[in-house]
C-alpha cells in the first residue's frame, strides 16, 4: 500500500526560506566594528540615536559643511580615519584646522562623538598628520568631498593621503567667527582700518590771511557719459601639456559662467553642455595657489587645482 504524498510541502519550505533571506536594505545593515567595511559600498546610514539628549539622525547630505570641536577617538580609531554622528558609513571629508589652516583627507567609518557636543572624533592618526595631537578640544571644519579612487584606496588600506593645500587666513577668519557666532562665544574683533596720518602741509590753516579769498567762477564743461565697456571673459585656450590650473566651476549656463570668469579674472570654455570656468594655464604649479585661494575666497568652495595631461 503506498502513501499519499503531499506536493504542497517542498513549495512551502522554498517559500519560507525566500522569505527569511529578504527584504534587507541598505539601511538596515548594521556599521562594521573597528575600522568599518573593507570596501566604500554598502553604504550604511542607520536609525537615529541620542547622544546626551539629542537625537542626531543620519544623512546622505553631499555638500556637508560645518564647524565645531573634535576629540580624539583612541580607542576605535585605526588609520586616518574618524567618527561622524550623521554622515554616511563609509564617507570622506576634508578637515582642517582653524588655527593653522592645515587641511587634511579623513575616512568616515564610525559613529560618534558618543558624548559631549563635539562635532568630529579623530583617530590617533589623523590628529597627528592635521598637527592636534595633544590638543584639547581643537577647532575645525568638517567638509564631505568624493575624492578619487586612488586616495580612497589609501585611506581604506590605513596609509596617508598627501595633505591638501593649506586654507589661506582670510577664508579661517571667516571660518572661526562662523564658530563664534555658531557657540555663543565672543566673536573676534575685525581688524581696525588704519587712516593714513596727515603731514602739516596737508592741514588748512585756520589763521586768517588779511586778504579776501578770490573765488573764481567754476568752469562748467559739457558733460559727456559714456557708457563703460564691460569687460569680456577670456576664451580658455587649449593648456599646455603639463600646465596647471585652477578649476573654479562648471555652469549650465553660459551668462552665468561670463559672470564668474569676471568676477575672479578667469577664462570661460565649453565642456559638452556645460560651460567650464577656469584660471591659468600657469607653467610653474605654485603659482597656482594664489589663484585658487583667490577662487574660494569669491565663494567658489569646490575650485581645485588640476594638471593637464
């Protein structure tokens, strides 16, 4: 006699199995202990969390850009890495130091500060290559940049990337009276304007002559305005190989990138459908950093310097 068998039970198991080994998300991967994942994709963000009553919640935010404190994270902290409360898991930023200017490449791999209101843990490593070892409660701005493979591969491996260019006095200025006004602190004092001291000759007499002034009638010349000419930007010719450059901007529109090579001296050039702004070529590199400081002191923050191959 032979026994029914049910057809409905190996369905059901593949069904179970399907269903347990679903439904996961990006999200929902929990971050990497130590120095986070091996590789920059999945890309975690996770749920919110409270840090001595705050609720900070994560955030893919691309053009993040802030001021604040940063501590050393010694204890998790490996590489040239550091612990961000909100940015994504893994993910780089720029952090410089408000008191030197020195700019440097971090990796995002861990959560934190886990208390207090600093803004950014360093590892051991990263405080030591910005120059804050030893520095207590040292002020810097933290600013998301996507940096090229060959820089990611660096810091994912635990070694340096080259420091970036030192950020000029005018832009840090700007930078610790944002943190002043930003923590209620006083804000620093703007430097004083020094009025040239006038010499005697320069002084009118207030001694009378004896004589009565002789006014003359003023000489009325027909005035002729002429418009000003406003000044065309340059047409970027092709660089030399080997030159350098200063990227300010790219812009869907070509006005709009008149405008900017205008307003920073720069040359305007078409790069498919949009409108390139660049300052140089210049031959000798150095040359190229007055240039780019020039560029983000006018407020273009993303101009770089670039080589031509």
């Amino acid at each position: 006699m032979r026994l029914p068998v049910n057809r409905s039970l190996p369905l059901a198991a593949l069904t179970l199995l399907a269903a347990c080994g679903g439904g996961a998300s990006v999200r929902d991967v929990p971050p990497a202990a130590a120095n986070g994942p091996a590789a920059d994709y999945p890309m975690v963000l996770g749920a919110p969390f409270m840090v001595d009553g705050v609720t900070y919640t994560p955030v893919d935010t691309m053009n993040y850009d802030a001021v604040g404190q940063a501590g050393i994270d010694s204890v998790g902290g490996g590489g040239i890495s550091a612990a961000h409360r909100t940015l994504p898991l893994p993910s780089y930023a720029e952090v410089t130091s408000l008191t030197s200017g020195r700019t440097i490449l971090v990796r995002i791999e861990r959560r934190g500060p886990m208390a207090g209101a600093g803004l950014i843990d360093l590892s051991p490593g990263a405080a030591a290559q910005l120059g804050l070892a030893g520095t207590a409660n040292p002020s810097v701005r933290v600013r998301r940049v996507n940096p090229p493979e060959a820089e990611r591969l660096l810091l994912r491996s635990g070694q340096p990337v080259a420091p970036r260019m030192d950020t000029p006095k005018s832009l840090l200025a700007v930078l610790q009276r944002k943190l002043a006004l930003q923590s209620g602190t006083a804000v620093p004092p703007l430097e004083p304007v020094v009025e040239p001291t006038p010499t005697p000759s320069q002084i009118p007499s207030s001694k009378p002559s004896g004589k009565p002034p002789v006014v003359k009638p003023p000489v009325v010349k027909p005035a002729v305005t002429k418009p000003e000419p406003k000044p065309e930007p340059a047409v970027a010719k092709p660089a030399a190989k080997g030159s350098t450059f200063v990227q300010v901007g790219a812009f869907s529109s070509k006005a709009n990138a008149e405008a900017a090579a205008r307003k920073i001296g720069g040359s305007v050039s078409q790069a498919g459908k949009l409108w390139r702004v660049r300052m140089g070529p210049y031959t000798d590199p150095d040359k190229a950093k007055p240039a780019l400081a020039k560029a983000r002191s006018a407020g273009y923050s993303d101009a770089r310097i670039q080589h031509a191959n």
